[in-house]
C-alpha cells in the first residue's frame, strides 16, 4: 500500500516505487488516495473534490510537492505503466470514514452539515468524529457516482472502500442515521455500518467487481462479496476465512514488519514519520505512522541486493 493521501507523492515517484516492485517481483499495489488529509485523484463529476480537497489551506504553510492529486489521465498513464510491468493497481476510496477531505468539499454529506477543512498529517486529529451520514440518501448517491468514475478507469477486479476507524458518535446523535436504524431494523450504529457497506457492496458487484475493506467492515456483519484485510492482528482474516471469504492478512505487529523511513507533511524539520511495509499474498502495502518519532536505528539490518531500494529494514 502506498499512501498517497496524507502525504501526495508524484506521479514520478509512483513509477518509481513500480520499478522497486518489478524488481521483487511484487504485484499488486494499493493506492490510498483519499483520507482526511486529502483527495487526490480526479472526480469529474465533482471537481471541488480536487479544487479544494486536495490543496491544504494557506494558514499550513504546506510545500506544494505535499499537495495535489492525479488527473485521470495521469491515472490512466500510471495503469498502464504498472501493467507493462505486470502490475495492478487497486484503488482505495474510504467510506464511511477517514472522509474529511469530500466532507470539507460536500459538508451536506455529514451528519451536523460543517464547515470543515483538511489538514496536514500529524497537524490534527488522527482520526475524525465526523463521517459519511449514513441516513442521507444524497450520501449514496455521491458514492455511486465517484465508484462509477473509478471503475471505469482501474480495471482491477477489486476496489478498495477502507471501512475502518469510522466512529459512531454522529450517527449515534444524528436523527436521519437513527431514523434509518429504525426503518432498516437495526440494532445499533455497528449494524448501521453494516448496512452501509452492503449497500455499497451491492452497487460495485453490479459492476462486475468485488469489494475489499479493512477488518473493521466484520462488525455488524459482513456483506456477502467482501473480502477483508486483516490488519488489527489475525483474528478478523480467520474470522472471514471461515466465513468462506477471500482475506488479505496484513497485521500491523512489529514481529512481522518491515520499517522504513520517509518524510512526510505536517512535521517539523527534525521529526519523522516511519513507514510500514508488510508482505502478503496481493502484494506489498506501507502507510505512515508513529509521527513525529525520531528514527532510530534498527538492531539488527537485513542483507539486500546491491540493486535493491535504499529502505532500511529490521526484523
């Protein structure tokens, strides 16, 4: 996984990182490419997601090389990059979550109705109250239309719609989200989600390809096509294994990572952000965290090839 959302990295550098995945032959690569932090890849159908959610406001001071977002032809350029070396690229959407950068755009997709703004990673709230309102129906309606537009341009059989660290305290306030738990039959927020990602899981199958999520999208019930990753530990892939589901395992333990470091946006000129990466039978995933640690040296460094990427990995 290549988080492109926190942080935009360059068309330049995605091909890069392709080079480094061809040369391990990995591949499958995940592109995260909305969260909180941005979105960065073009909506026609909705060009403020790009005017507005994928440029940090003045008051941030934030390099340009930090902003930005993909045209769709960029996109395509990139797919086709990644195929030539036999690639593919699954893309990530979050829903209901993690979805600050369309709110700040559409604040009518929210529960309470805004304003909001976007901010540089590690410069505001890891995680955000504020989510998709699930008991709106112009919610739906924006999701079917941005799915529609990225899976006519990524050919992969499976699109990723995150799933994970989506709080419930809007919905458990908001009168459309309780209005719809009563007419749906539900019991709680959980099976809400529930609700939500099958519904979404409905839409993207009747396109012909499946839906992906983090292991959070087991709560309440997993939708009939999902396949999950596991990155909370092992139990939620055993759990949808036995279910009969496809899983990705993916956990994010230190006894089975592979670290390495990079600079990222909303940190001071001596803090570092570290890098996860983590194998897996799809491929490689990485995504910032631990912000603002210094970096410190590993104990024990793995050998590499002479040709292989300057990362510095530990075991």
């Amino acid at each position: 996984m290549l988080d492109c959302s926190r942080t935009f990295q360059s068309v330049g550098y995605v091909k890069r990182t392709m080079d480094r995945m061809a040369t391990y032959k990995m591949n499958v690569l995940h592109m995260h490419l909305t969260d909180d932090q941005g979105w960065r890849l073009e909506i026609r159908k909705y060009p403020e997601l790009t005017r507005k959610g994928a440029e940090f406001p003045a008051k941030y001071n934030e390099p340009g090389r930090h902003q930005g977002f993909y045209s769709q032809a960029q996109m395509k350029d990139l797919i086709a990059y990644a195929a030539k070396r036999g690639i593919t690229i699954v893309p990530e959407i979050e829903m209901p979550g993690h979805s600050m950068a369309a709110l700040a755009c559409y604040p009518r997709l929210s529960c309470t109705g805004g304003p909001f703004e976007i901010h540089p990673y590690g410069r505001g709230p890891g995680i955000h109250k504020q989510i998709y309102c699930a008991g709106n129906d112009e919610t739906f309606e924006f999701l079917r239309n941005v799915l529609s537009e990225v899976i006519e341009l990524f050919p992969s059989r499976y699109i990723h719609i995150s799933g994970d660290e989506a709080p419930k305290d809007c919905w458990n306030a908001c009168p459309k989200c309780k209005a719809r738990m009563k007419a749906e039959g539900l019991k709680d927020a959980h099976e809400l989600q529930s609700w939500f990602i099958r519904r979404i899981d409905k839409f993207v199958t009747s396109k012909g390809r499946r839906i992906i999520g983090w292991d959070e999208i087991l709560e309440g019930g997993l939708a009939e096509n999902a396949a999950v990753m596991s990155w909370r530990g092992v139990s939620g892939g055993i759990a949808a294994a036995k279910a009969e589901h496809k899983v990705v395992m993916s956990p994010t333990s230190r006894r089975s990572t592979c670290w390495a470091s990079r600079r990222t946006s909303g940190l001071t000129s001596t803090a570092r952000s570290r890098w996860w990466t983590g194998s897996s039978s799809r491929g490689c995933w990485a995504s910032p965290i631990a912000a603002g640690r210094p970096r410190t040296a590993p104990a024990r460094r793995t050998s590499r090839p002479a040709s292989a990427p300057s990362f510095r990995a530990w075991r």
